[in-house]
C-alpha cells in the first residue's frame, strides 16, 4: 500500500517538477539526488542492523557460569514474567557495560522464558524516566537501569510501580523496590595490580582510565595498591581519555591507543584499563608495540572476562590479554531475574566483592597461572579484611 | 495572486511530510516492518494524555532555539552557536539561581536575566569577531561552541561543583523551592499526568515577542531587508556593523532561555545529565517552520512528537532510529521545495510583470 503511496508521491513531485518549468534536466538531477540520498540511507540504516546483530551473537557464554536449570519452566505459562532492560548512553555494542547486562539479560530471557524488552536512552536525563515508565506501563515485572545515572530516575518512577521489581546497576535508590546492585571495584582492581607488579620485567606499569571521575579512581586506588603491595619500588603511570562531565573517554579506542602507546612507550610492560570500550585500543596498542619491538607486552580487561570477550571479536588481539577483572552485572542481573521469577525479590543495596564471586580475577588464557598462589594470598587477606584496598583518592 | 503563492508555501511542508511519511514507509519495506501498523503505534502512542504534556515539554525549547537561530537567519547570519550559548547561559544561571532564595516570580525574573546577559555576551563574542576581524560567524560560532564545551566541562568539575555522594558527578547546588517553575497542571486540570512545564508561558510571550521585534519594530525592519538585500539595506543608510553586532546579542539572548524549561521546570540544577543538542535541533526547526513565530511552533510540535511518539516502537521490534530519518527526510524535503516554490514565485512575479506591460 505505502510502496503505491510512495509511487503517486514520486509522479506528483515530476508533476511539480514540470509544472514549475523547472528545466528537464534540473528536474532529473532533483530526482536523482532524492533517490540517492534514499539508496544512501537505505544502506545505513541495513548495516546498523547487521552491525548489532553481530555484537548479539558475540555475547560469550563465558561470563556466566553453566545456569542452573532449576527455574527453567516446562510449559510456557499462559503470562510470561517480563524483563525490561534500559541501557547507557553508549548503546548495545559497546563491547563493556552495556554488553554486559544484556548478556546477563539474555541469559534470564532464555532461561526463564520471560519476555525481554531493551531500550536505549537518547541523550539528556528526562529521556531515562521516561523509558522506565514505558517499561513499567507495558506490565514488565523486573526493570533494570542500567548504569548509576538512572539513580534520580529511579527514586521518580519506582514509588509509582510499587508491585514491580526495579534494579540499578552500581547506583543505590531510595524507593523499597529498587534494588541497588554495587560492586567493590577496587578489590578486584588490587588483584590486578598484584598480577601486574608480580608480572612486570620492567617495574614499570600502567593503568589507563576511561573518564577521570570518582568510580574510575576506585579501580585507580585499588590497582595502586595491589602494585605497592608486591614492590612499592614499581613506576605506575595513569592516564584518562577524558575528564568528566565528558563521558566520551568510555567509547573511544583511537585515543585509549593513543595513551596505551605513551605508557609502553615510557617503558610501561602492563596497562590494566577500566575503560569501556576504549580499552579495546589499548590491546591493539599492546599487539603493536610487541610486534615492532620484539618484546611482549600485556594488558589486562576489565568488566568481562576479555580474553573471550575481545578475544572472539578480534582474535589477533587474544595474546596479549593478560588477566581480566570481572566484575558480574551479568550475574547480578540474571539473580534480580531469577529472584523476580521465584518471589523472592528484594530491594535495597547489595554489594558485590570477592567473598560473593561477583567480583574476581579471571586465569583464562593461562598466562598467570603461575603467580595464582600468591595471588590467592592477597586475595584471602583481603576477603578476611586484613587488607582493605582503597577505594577513593587520599 | 498573493493568496496563490501563499497557498503554495503552505502546501510545501506538507508536500514534505508526506513524501517524508513515504519514504519512511518504504524503509520499514525493506527491514521487513508493516509501515502501517508502525505509523499507528505511534500515533496511539503519541496522542495519549502523557505523551502530550510530554511532546509540550519537549516542544518548548525547540521552539525557542528555533527562534533564537531565526532572528540570525532573518538577516542572513548563520549562527551556529546557540547550542554552545545555551548551555553557558543555564549553567550560569543554574549557579547563580542556586545561591540565594527571594520570592518566587523574582527568583525566576533573575534566573532568566543571568542566563539571557550570559548568552548574549557569549554571541556577541561571534559578532565582535565578525565585524572587527571578518571572521565569519558560521566559524566562529563553531569554534566557540567547542570553547564553550570546554569552559562548563572545566568549571562544572572545579568553581561550580556541589560535592556528592553520587560518584561525586559533577553538578551544580539544587536550586532552592523559590527558584523551582510551578507546573501548569492545575490550570488545564491535568493532576494525574507529569507535570506541564510552566515554561510554556514564557515560549509563548517570546514567540510574540518574536514576532513584534521582527515585523513591528525598526530594528526587525533592518534586519529583514538587510536579509534581503544587503546591498539596498546599506545603501538606505543602514550600519551593516552594528546591525550584525545587535542581531548577534539578540539571538544570543533567545539562546540563553532554550536551557531554562528543563532547568526551572525540570532539573533544577545543572548536571552532566543537562539536555544538549537543542541548539541544532533549533535550525532544522526554524528551517521548517520558515523563521515564522506560528510555522516554527508547528515545526517543534511535530518534532517533539516524532520523538515522544517514537519511543513505543523499541517495544514493538521497530528501531526507533526510523524517527531521525524521518526528521531528515522532512528537513531534506522541505529545504528542496522551498527552494522550486521561490523559482516558482520568482518565474510567475516575471510573468505577470511582462503581461500588465504587455497589456
């Protein structure tokens, strides 16, 4: 019908075209002009589909371990639960963050049977509640912001949905049935920083930022002091993309090398980045400097266990992922989705560290294997509270 | 024959829309949607009680960014600037608002002349430029735009930062209840829906405003036959300098009011959370609605209801992205068809010209 539509518009505008006397030939080249713009954006718009398709069928099974099969209905019920998930500016794609809670909400829709719903935010605060409110409205039972800005959203959208279930991650909000899922970052940092100061052949390492903020430095801190822990004598060098309020340092790979390339440069052998998306530059920084200079450098992940993640993106870059820090929103996830399933939701904040496992250092790839006892030391100190990594700069 | 060539400008963003509407159409073919059954979603979608108090709220800075991008069109100065002089100008204000509390109306008076005195001063820095070192203001309102990025990014985090336990994001004090817009809800009896910014008021006095200063008044006259004429305008003894400077600070200073709906009526500080980008979307507008006060409203309703209207299509397996090409498709389109109405116009005033000497 449209396509009719679409042909009696395009005779109409030759029609105008003459009537105006526009000549023959302009006429033709408006035309021409129009279809090509519409070829144009045709083609755009049909790769970006393709483009996140790709991302979605890249989604590691990895991060999570085998689900448990408990939950799984045998019939379908007549109303499936509904899961809604309300990305970060970023989007799916990201290859950090926001993948990461989709693969956690991707696992719960196919465990569970639920009814998956997932929004991307335009820019600008309002937008947010508005999303969660189009969730709430459509009878979702378990709502997700994704990100700790949709703390203020949250505390304005949740007390008027007071029978479904609403979660934040790395935010906490006022309202009884939010839950607020935390992690300790700097815990796991300072296992990295432990991995880091036992690996180096330099004593000198790295840590690249993605956006000079307060949750940054909690990775910052954390990795700070695991690298004092083992050699107080190590150079470590800091950079960040960008300074807030610009959050452009989470999405951008051209200057994540850019910084990766400086620290290897001024001798750096390890980088470990809490970075997003940007990180992904600093593994092809780490590929670069060890191929042109004959000696391996590394670098370590962050949020998934990236030795899979980057990995089967971009398999030339596996080798020089050294350790991951993973920090479960996966996991989290899929718990406010299994607890939504069998009653037993609950609000308020909970935080996740290693003594829960939300938070760990990941030996995939192997190559600290060798160092895994005296990484567990440090590990079980800090799980018995004799050390207590430092989550805010002094 | 005047009515004619007024029917035909009418007809043109309609044309537009259609076509627009028909092409989007032809998109949602290809990726295998029913267009039909798209356009009806949105449209249930869009006409429900809280989408419509949601597509006003939206609408009201997009109309006066439109206007503020207008008065600069209206002498043929591009100022590209208002995305950056807005958001000076409300981070100004939203600092300064935050730091005392007097009465209500007062409050909000002074509030809205900080970020206007803000925002002119920020434009008039393009127009300064422009006529003492010839720098075009299309370049100049860019670069400043970029400074201006720089300077709220810097002072947001150090001078005007409140402290907090949200990750410490950098954001300015709340303002205080006196400094707060009351929404409109109880005057169109609407108490079960979000609130209504009361902002709408003021859209509407500056798009009278607009519209005054334009058609009524000397310097309007100035600037629309410099618009017209450049050459004619100076040569009628008009200072082509000074006009630049003031329509400079005038669309600055409608700049400065863009931010302050979602400031007074909605965020009630300034956090990296702020809406940016109103100040393009004002140009698509203004475009749109022809630097006209009525045909700019129109233009931001509509704008602001593609975009409300288009966030039921995610939950219907519909990129909602389909919204940004239609504003596209409409903006290409109607840019196109004004363009052959002016060479009709144009064509038929020759015309009838040859026939009354004919005669």
């Amino acid at each position: 019908m449209s396509t009719i539509l679409f042909i009696k518009v395009f005779l109409y505008l030759q029609l105008v075209g003459q009537g105006v006397k526009v000549t023959r030939m302009k006429s033709k080249w408006l035309i021409l002009f129009m279809v090509f713009s519409l070829f144009l954006v045709a083609c755009g718009g049909g790769s970006d589909e393709a483009a996140v398709e790709e991302v979605v069928d890249e989604e590691p099974a990895e991060t999570l371990d085998a689900p448990a099969t408990t939950a799984a209905p045998a019939e379908p019920e007549e109303d499936p639960m509904g899961i809604c998930l309300v990305l970060d500016i970023g989007g799916l794609g990201d290859l950090s963050f926001n993948d990461l809670a989709y693969a956690g909400y991707e696992k719960a829709v196919a465990d569970f049977g639920m009814e998956g719903t997932f929004l991307e935010p335009e820019g600008g605060g309002e937008n947010r509640g508005e999303l969660l409110e189009l969730c709430a409205e459509a009878g979702n039972d378990l709502i997700i912001g994704n990100g700790f800005l949709f703390d203020a959203s949250m505390n304005e959208v949740a007390p008027n949905y007071p029978d479904t279930n609403f979660a934040i991650t790395d935010g906490v909000a006022e309202p009884g049935n939010v839950r607020g899922m935390l992690f300790n970052h700097a815990e796991g940092s300072f296992l990295a920083g432990v991995a880091a100061a036992l690996k180096t052949q330099t004593n000198n390492v790295g840590f690249l930022g993605g956006v000079d903020f307060p949750l940054i430095h909690e990775f910052e801190q954390g990795f700070i002091a695991g690298v004092k822990a083992v050699n107080p004598d190590i150079e470590i060098q800091i950079g960040y993309a960008t300074v807030a309020p610009d959050f452009g340092g989470f999405n951008d790979q051209v200057k994540g090398k850019e910084i990766a390339l400086a620290q290897y440069e001024a001798g750096a052998d390890i980088i470990y980045h809490a970075a997003g998306g940007t990180g992904t530059g600093m593994f092809e920084a780490a590929k670069e400097v060890s191929e042109s200079t004959g000696s391996k450098v590394w670098g370590i992940g962050v949020d998934f266990d990236q030795y899979y993640q980057v990995g089967n993106a971009l398999p030339e870059l596996q080798e020089y992922i050294l350790s991951s820090m993973v920090k479960s929103v996966d996991v989290s996830i899929y718990n406010a989705a299994k607890a939504t399933m069998e009653g037993t939701f609950t609000g308020g904040a909970s935080v996740d560290n290693l003594a829960t496992g939300g938070i760990y250092l990941s030996y995939s790839g192997g190559y600290i294997d060798d160092i895994k006892d005296q990484i567990d030391s440090y590990k079980e100190k800090i799980m018995s509270g004799e050390i207590v990594p430092p989550s805010a700069r002094p | 024959m005047k009515m004619r060539f007024r029917l035909v400008s009418v007809s043109a963003p309609i044309i537009a829309l259609t076509i627009s509407f028909g092409l989007s159409s032809l998109i949602l073919l290809i990726i295998g949607k029913d267009p039909y059954e798209t356009f009806k979603i949105m449209f249930e979608y869009g006409i429900r009680g809280k989408s419509i108090v949601s597509i006003i709220n939206r609408s009201i800075p997009l109309y006066i960014s439109a206007i503020a991008v207008a008065v600069g069109f209206k002498m043929g100065l591009f100022n590209i600037g208002v995305e950056g002089q807005y958001l000076m100008g409300s981070l100004v204000a939203a600092y300064i608002g935050a730091q005392f509390s007097i009465i209500t109306p007062l409050h909000i008076l002074f509030i809205i002349i900080v970020a206007v005195a803000t925002s002119s001063l920020w434009a008039a820095i393009a127009g300064y430029l422009k006529v003492e070192k010839g720098i075009h203001e299309v370049i100049s309102t860019i670069m400043l735009n970029y400074i201006g990025t720089g300077l709220i990014a810097y002072s947001l985090t150090t001078i005007f930062d409140e402290p907090n336990s949200n990750y410490d994001l950098p954001r300015t004090k709340e303002l205080p209840e006196t400094g707060k817009m009351p929404p409109l809800n109880k005057f169109f009896n609407i108490e079960d829906l979000q609130d209504l910014h009361g902002f709408l008021v003021i859209a509407v006095l500056v798009g009278i405003f607009y519209y005054w200063l334009v058609w009524k008044t000397t310097l309007g006259f100035d600037l629309r036959i410099t618009g017209s004429n450049p050459i004619a305008a100076k040569f009628s003894g008009i200072n082509p300098n000074k006009l630049v400077v003031i329509a400079m600070i005038t669309s600055g200073g409608f700049a400065g009011l863009v931010g302050l709906g979602p400031l007074l009526s909605y965020f009630h500080r300034y956090t990296i959370d702020f809406p940016t980008g109103l100040g393009f979307a004002g140009i698509g507008v203004a475009l749109l609605g022809r630097n006209h006060p009525f045909g700019m409203a129109v233009g931001a309703l509509l704008f602001a209801f593609l975009q409300r209207s288009a966030q039921i299509l995610d939950l219907n397996d519909v990129p909602k992205e389909i919204e940004q090409m239609m504003q596209a498709f409409i903006l290409l389109i109607v840019v196109v068809f004004y363009e052959v109405i002016r060479r009709f116009i144009v064509k038929q005033q020759v015309k009838d010209a040859s026939k009354r000497s004919d005669e």
